[in-house]
C-alpha cells in the first residue's frame, strides 16, 4: 500500500488468483466495499470509462483499458500480469484514474488517454497529477517481435521515441522498455517529471513475487494496481 504524504490516494499492486476472498481482502484495504472495487473488461487498448460522483447506477463493468473517477466511495482498478499498471491522482480535484498498459497500449497511448480522461471529464491540470507505473515486464525481459516496434510506428510515435523505447537483446530481437514509454508519454502529456514514479521491477525476474504470463503462461494468476480518491480531512 502507498499512501501519499497529504494523503491524497491510497494504492497497491496485490496479487489475484480469482478468489471472491481475494478480492475482499482488496477491497477492505482500499477502504470500500466489494461492490465499489470497479474494474473493467480489458481489452489491450486505450478507451476510457467513467464512474463519475453522484451516479446511483449499479456499476456495469465497460469494456476499456482506463478508468478514471472521482466518487470518493469507489476505487478503481485494472489487472495485470507483466502488463504495466499506472496510477494517476490530481492532488487538487482529487479524481483518479488507472490505465492497463501492455505493449499494445502503450502503442496506443493508453496513459495519455488517462490523462485526458482526467483533463476533459474532471477539469485536471497535467500539472497537478502525480503518476505511478508499477511492476511489470522490464526491458530485461522485454523480448517482442519485430511487428511489436511496427506496431508503435503505425500507432504514428517518432523514430526518436521509438529508438529511447526499443533496444536489441541478447539474440537479435527487439526488447520493450515499458517502463520509458510510459514514463515519457506521461511527461509528454504534460506530468511534470518529477511527479512521475516508475517501479522498476520487472515481473518475469521476480516471478517468485509477482504474477508473470512470460514466466507462467496460462497458469499465470493475475495483480492488480487500484486507487481511490480520499475526502479532504475535515
């Protein structure tokens, strides 16, 4: 659990194995109930869904890879297992979001459509926003093909981009850094950088620790990365 110095949001990246207790367990530390952990249909893409304060309409789990809120009564989540989650929270409207970046989002700039989910639903300045990135494959382990690295030139990123996000392995092939392309795109949406944490711990290394589909394949079980908005302290 992290909980900030102001206390603005309350975070973790726990480990899920489908177990209703499981998911109990993660809602009672995040503070609400079973039914206010909303989580999504993830579908390895960057469309963003809403779960907005006020609304008395039984949450229906949409299919996206962000979501984003600013019901103090609910925590949001998106599960992962080498897969990059990040956190975001505006320090001063206090909404939040959570966006679910593989390499495939991440293509496809899921974090920046966090960013402006919070921006055009919530009234956030990039500015006052504070980003987590947590565990997930590293470059060290990062090994795709090289439709992957055409993937990012198709999705229209820069040569420059490409070049910082991409290095080659020990075979050959082209290695993922998910940690840079997310820590950039984020900064490139206007977080300052010294609000923008990176985990650094790669998932298929400490396989022992974090759920990993490179490691386990279809036996992998999944994590999750969530966060609530909290009330301002009377």
């Amino acid at each position: 659990m992290i909980d900030t110095a102001d206390h603005l949001f309350t975070s973790g990246s726990l480990q899920l194995r489908g177990d209703p207790d499981e998911w109990r367990r993660v809602a009672g530390a995040l503070g609400v109930t079973s039914e206010r952990l909303l989580l999504a249909r993830q579908v390895h893409g960057a469309g963003a869904a809403f779960a907005r304060r006020g609304c008395s309409t039984a949450w229906q789990p949409p299919e996206a890879d962000v979501l984003a809120t600013d019901d103090v009564s609910a925590a949001i989540g998106v599960r992962v297992a080498d897969c990059a989650p990040v956190l975001l929270a505006d320090r001063r409207t206090r909404a939040v979001a959570a966006a679910h970046a593989g390499w495939r989002g991440t293509a496809l700039g899921a974090v920046r459509a966090a960013v402006e989910a919070l921006k055009t639903e919530f009234g956030s300045d990039p500015g006052d926003l504070v980003a987590a990135v947590g565990p997930c494959l590293g470059p060290c382990c990062g090994e795709v093909g090289d439709e992957v690295v055409q993937a990012f030139r198709d999705a229209g990123h820069a040569e420059a981009a490409i070049a910082r996000w991409f290095s080659a392995g020990p075979s050959g092939r082209p290695h993922v850094d998910l940690w840079r392309a997310n820590a950039d795109q984020l900064e490139g949406a206007g977080i300052r950088p010294e609000h923008i944490h990176v985990a650094r711990l790669c998932t298929r290394t400490y396989a022992g620790i974090f759920h990993s589909y490179r490691a386990a394949g279809d036996q992998a079980g999944r994590m999750i990365g969530a966060i609530r908005c909290q009330a301002p302290e009377p």
